[in-house]
C-alpha cells in the first residue's frame, strides 16, 4: 500500500492546510472546541520573492491639509489620506493582502470600496494606540492609521489585516466581523510584513529562540491582548500560519 504523505507540498499537506486556515474563519460562526496540544516547530524562509517592494512611501509622514482628503478606491479598498503618495502605497499594501488571504480563504463578492482605511495626520488623530478600526451601523469596517513620520510598517500590516478579516467575516454573516479570530488577523498582518519586508524574517527567526512558544490552545482562543502581550501573540500567530 502507497504511503500517505504529509510533507509540505504534498496534495495532503496543501488540503491540510487549507482546510485548517479556512477552518479560522469559521470559528466566528461555531464554538471554540478545546485545543491542548503545543506547537516547537523550527521554522524556514519561504521559497517565492515578495510581490510588493519596499517603499520609502510607507509612511511618508505628515503633509499639510489644504483642501479635502485625497482617497483612491481599487475593488474592496478605499484609502483616504492627505497626499497621493500615502493613499498608493497603503492601496499597494492591501491589495497584496487579498492576494493573500484568497490563497487559502474564499473571497466575497464585496462592493466596490466596502472596506475603507483613513490615514490620520498623527497630530489630528483622537484615537490612542497606533491604529483603530469602528464598524458603523450597516456593518462596514473603517481602518483609522495614525500616520506620521514615526508610523511602523508592522502597525499599518496589523491594521489592513484587522480590517479585511473583519469585513470577510461581516460578509458571511452580519454580526461576526468582532469575533474573528485574534491569531487570525495577527499571522495575516505579520505575513504581509513579511511578504513587504523579506529581512524582518531572520528578526521573526530570531525572536521565536530567544522566547518561549505559546502553546496551540493560547494562541487560538486569545481575545483582546494587552499591549504587552501582543508582540508574542503575534509572533506566534505567524509562524502557525507557517507551519499550515
């Protein structure tokens, strides 16, 4: 008898692994069953080159405001901001993010423009932390980035990522998009920093021997990390998107 294989690669190993990612979304819609097991797995680069470049565009730092904000739309994504260069960069960022998510998560038919990021001048923003997303009365998800000349290029990945999830799950059912998964939209944001920046990898690598790996069961049922527990989770989150 042929032997069943799950290397990476292997058709087992990529309908594991999409039925597993898929599987977290769906977690919105179905109780969380209880996970016990831990992952140790030591992890590699990935093989294909990024898609998006850097760019010195992200963020471009504070401009004066002179008229109404400048917005973009591309399918899904509408971005709003002071100048062009701000709006394309972010535009960029998360239409790479769909390429992304549609490799191992179905897409919805959005409408044009649903799910809208605002880059705020850090000097007018009234939210605290780096970035915000509110769900307005129909359910449409807006990503508000406080931008300037300090923005990370983490902050703004985790923000795109918070704000698709959200609206994906919105799509398949209208009170879901606040119960994603957390890891979910962390190993998201992480992967597209990752896809952005090829380096951060070896930063990741190294961070993930010098802490303690969160167990499976930690990382699938955490709800509203603090601050101080967010790096790690997220750390975490991105080498189990890996692994599947």
């Amino acid at each position: 008898m042929r032997p069943v294989s799950f290397s990476p690669g292997s058709r087992i190993h990529r309908l594991l692994r999409r039925w597993l990612l898929g599987g977290g979304l769906s977690l919105v819609l179905l109780p969380a069953a209880s996970l016990a097991a831990s992952i140790n797995s030591a992890p590699s680069h990935p093989a294909d080159a990024p898609v998006v470049s850097p760019t010195q565009s992200v963020p471009t730092g504070v401009r004066p405001l002179r008229g109404p904000p400048l917005g973009q739309s591309s399918g899904a994504f509408e971005v709003e901001a002071a100048d062009y260069p701000s709006v394309q960069a972010v535009l960029g960022l998360a239409q790479h993010l769909q390429v992304l998510l549609t490799k191992d998560l179905p897409w919805p038919d959005f409408t044009p423009g649903v799910i809208r990021i605002q880059l705020v001048p850090a000097a007018q923003a009234v939210f605290s932390g780096p970035y915000l997303v509110n769900t307005d009365s129909e359910g449409h998800h807006t990503a508000l980035i406080r931008w300037g000349p300090d923005t990370a290029l983490s902050d703004v990945c985790l923000a795109l990522a918070r704000v698709t999830i959200e609206s994906v799950a919105t799509w398949h059912n209208a009170t879901a998009g606040n119960k994603a998964p957390e890891w979910l939209k962390l190993a998201y944001g992480k992967l597209l920093e990752a896809e952005t920046k090829p380096a951060i990898v070896d930063e990741f690598a190294a961070q993930a021997r010098r802490q303690p790996m969160l167990s499976l069961r930690q990382i699938m049922t955490a709800e509203n990390p603090s601050a101080d527990d967010l790096p790690l989770l997220a750390l975490n989150s991105y080498w189990l998107a890996r692994f599947f």
